[in-house]
C-alpha cells in the first residue's frame, strides 16, 4: 500500500510537531514538498488547510490536509505500510498503548515545562521552572528502560519508532535552553538512560535530516521573549 | 473474548473519561469487572496501576494496565479487532480525520467546559462557557462532514469521537438541565442535538452513560461542597 502521490508539509524549522511529521516522512523513505511557513503572517494555504487551528504542522496528500502532529504521523505509518517500509508504531496493541500514553504525557507536560522556563521573569523563577521541568522528565527514564527492552530506543529495537520521535522533536529547544541559559533538562546525573538515548537520537539520519538551522530556535525564542513582553506592557 | 480474556476497569461512575471507556467496552460487546474507586481514598491499586497520573480510568487487561481514556479505547479497538465493530475506519485518511476530531474534543471542548465550572471567577467562567459553545459551533461542521449524511462521527455506526463526545453527555445534560440553557441547541446545532438524541439511545450507550438525575444530583453536590469551602477559607 503507499503511493508517491504528491505530499506537501506545511511547517516551521523550529516547530517540534514539524519536526516529528518531516521525521517520520523520512522514516519512510517519502519525498515531499517542504513549504516553511510564517507563523506570524499565515499564508492563505495554511488558513485554508487548517481553518480549525490555523496551525503547523500541516500534511497535505493528493490536495487532502491532515492536521494535528499525533494524526498525522499515525496517518503516515498507515497509509505507507507493509513490504518495504519501516514501522513506527509498534505492532503488538500493548505496545502501541504504552507508546500513545507516554507522547500524550510529553505533548501536555514538556511543552508547557519548556515554555515555563523561557517565561521565567527572574533567576530564582527559572530555577524553579528547571525543577519542574526534571519532574516531568524524571518517570521517563523508568519508561525508557520497560519500552528499550534492553534495544537503544524507545520503539525496543535499533531504529527509531513512535515515541523516539515524540520525545526526540524536543530535543532540539532542549539543546537551545543549554545555550541561552546554561540548563540541562535530560541530565546524565539524574537520567543517565534518557541522556543516552538522546545523544544516540540527535545522531540518527531522521534527527539530522530536520536538525533546525544553527541559531534558529533560538531567535525563535527570542520573538516569542519579545512577544510576551510586549504583551505585559501593554498591560 | 477469548478465553482467559480478564478486564478489569478502575473507574468512578461520573468521570466522563471512564464513561468513554465503559461506552467502547459496551459497543465492542466485551464484559469486564467495574471497580468502583473512591477518589478521596484511591486504592493501592489504582496508584501502582497508574503511577504517573494517579488517575481513572485505568483498564487491566490480564493485569497489564492501560491509562488514559483514548489510549484506552483505542487499545480497546485494536486489541479485540475480532469482537465487535471496529470504532475506526480502515482507511488511513478517515482515521487521521477521527483522531483529529478525537483531539479537538479534548484539548477544546472539555478543557472550556471545565472552564465554565471551575473558572477562578465570575469572567473566567462565562469565557469558558462562550468558548465551549464555539467548540460546539465546530464541532457541528465536524459531524456535518464526518457523518456523510449518516447518523455518527463514525459514519454508520459510532466510533472514535462518538465515544470522545459521547463520555461527556450526561455531564452535558445535567449542566443544560442545571443552568436552563441548551447545550445541544436545535436551533444552532441542529446535527449535534439529533446526534446526541441518538447516541442515548443506544444500548451500548444506556449501559454506559450515568443516569441524568443522579449526574444533576452528584454536581449539585459537589457545587454546595466548593461554596462551603469557599466559604470556610474566608472566615
């Protein structure tokens, strides 16, 4: 099943849920029209193909838009499936089940810790958005060692799978939070098994594939710090 | 089922989240053991079941526990594809639709319903009321374009967010019998008002679905326990 019928992805180089569909596009071995978007002055084609959220990542195959990260990355594993292509959900429904909790934990509670320590108005406010954001990470050491199966990822084999690719698009802001404030979110010291696994992610060829270019999440951030500031003067 | 099949839910009977779970056992045909939990007082179970989020519903099957109300029901469809009706469709891009409707249901309507409840103040709570009832604008496209004329999201028969929306019914009548205001307007969502009737009427869904009164009787409750408490903080 699976044909190269013309598949367009709308998308931010910043964006993690861009970031995990282009991923899995890969994972597959599908080529596709990449069209960067501007997420301060939307295009016709997103508004259009997005009218309900107005937002990335978008895929678009053969006209018809598919919205929503979690969907469109199950989308991509069914529609290009069987004989010749990789898995990214794992077979057995246990299995999935697990996997669909733990993106479901890092799509509702790491975002909100990332943006939670960008926000934070003062030092001791960052610190204590960094504590926050080692509890939400803290469980998933245990869950890496029951998923690994003793393998190198999530998906308890030697390539990526469904949830290495639902943690992994994170790594990058992860990667930019060093950079601008000296802060390690996947720490050696309390997630050895995590900060493992994320060194073997960012080498893989799907994370270089997408890897954002050199500066860009940070100035990313840096509109979103300037953003919010201009919103609590206005105030 | 096959023999040895054991179902187990942790659940408590108002929670919509459980009610979603019960709605997809019951239209799947599969019999399980309900275990009321007391949510003041959660069992050992329940906690070592659920560790991350300490949360019902929890489904044991064979004792391998699954969390989280629409990892449960799809695990529910994939693991007992034989039995029953299949609550997705078998194409890739109508599924992605149901997991994107799936979504929006959570991340907007329950979240501004609760909003509407247990908004800080007067004006939170009626943003969340306006926001839930743009949601349900929405969503009537939604079942416009889901349903092909037919009587459920799922088409024909229910499926995925039938059960999302479904879960959350009889908290929805009791708030429209509470407050005097339709929630299921014919007027302005003519499609969803029918829906709703439909969906009642349902065997699998009068299993599942706690009774109105008792719903009415369980919010009032709780409401009178918030005053008080309110109240008490004040002295």
């Amino acid at each position: 099943m699976g044909s190269q019928g013309d598949v367009t992805v709308l998308g931010t180089v910043v964006s993690p849920f861009a970031l995990r569909v282009r991923m899995a596009l890969y994972l597959k071995g599908v080529s596709y029209e990449y069209l960067e978007q501007n997420v301060f002055d939307k295009g016709e084609l997103l508004l259009a193909s997005n009218p309900v959220h107005k937002k990335v990542p978008v895929l678009i195959h053969g006209g018809k838009p598919v919205c929503e990260s979690v969907a469109i990355v199950q989308y991509v594993d069914e529609f290009w499936s069987g004989a010749g292509f990789a898995s990214i959900l794992p077979a057995d429904p246990y299995d999935r089940a697990v996997a669909r909790f733990w993106a479901a934990y890092v799509d509702d509670k790491l975002v909100a810790a990332v943006l939670g320590i960008l926000r934070a108005a003062t030092e001791e406010e960052r610190d204590e958005k960094v504590e926050a954001a080692h509890a939400v990470v803290a469980p998933m050491e245990e869950a890496f060692a029951t998923c690994s199966k003793g393998k190198a990822f999530f998906s308890g084999g030697d390539s990526v799978g469904y949830l290495d690719l639902a943690l992994g698009c994170h790594l990058f802001w992860l990667e930019t939070l060093r950079s601008m404030f000296g802060v390690t979110i996947i720490d050696a010291g309390r997630t050895p098994q995590l900060a493992a696994w994320a060194e073997r992610f960012l080498d893989t060829k799907a994370a270089k594939e997408v890897t954002p270019p050199t500066n860009s999440v940070e100035e990313y951030a840096g509109k979103l710090q300037a953003i919010w500031a201009a919103a609590a003067s206005a105030k | 089922m096959a023999a040895g099949d054991d179902l187990k839910l942790l659940g408590a009977w108002p929670s919509p989240f459980v009610v979603r779970v019960k709605l997809a056992l019951s239209f799947k045909g599969l019999s399980f053991e309900n275990v009321e939990e007391d949510l003041g007082n959660k069992s050992e179970l329940l906690v070592s079941s659920n560790p991350v989020h300490k949360k019902v519903p929890v489904l044991l099957h064979n004792g391998k526990p699954i969390c989280e109300s629409m990892v449960i029901v799809q695990y529910i469809d994939e693991a007992f594809t034989g039995t029953g009706p299949s609550l997705l469709s078998s194409d890739p891009h109508e599924r992605a639709i149901a997991r994107f409707w799936a979504a929006y249901v959570d991340d907007k309507l329950v979240t501004s319903w609760v909003q509407s409840f247990r908004g800080k103040t007067e004006e939170d709570k009626s943003e969340g009321t306006k926001q839930m009832f743009a949601a349900l604008q929405t969503l009537e496209g939604a079942l416009r374009e889901c349903s092909k004329g037919e009587g459920y999201f799922g088409g024909e028969s229910v499926g995925l967010v039938d059960v999302s929306l479904g879960g959350l019914l009889s908290w929805l009548n009791a708030t429209e019998e509470m407050s005097g205001t339709k929630i299921f307007d014919p007027v302005k969502t003519p499609l969803l008002a029918a829906w709703a009737e439909r969906f009642s009427e349902l065997d699998g869904a009068k299993l599942a679905l706690p009774d109105k009164d008792r719903m009415v009787e369980f919010i009032q409750k709780r409401q009178a326990q918030a005053a008080a408490a309110a109240a008490a903080s004040q002295k």
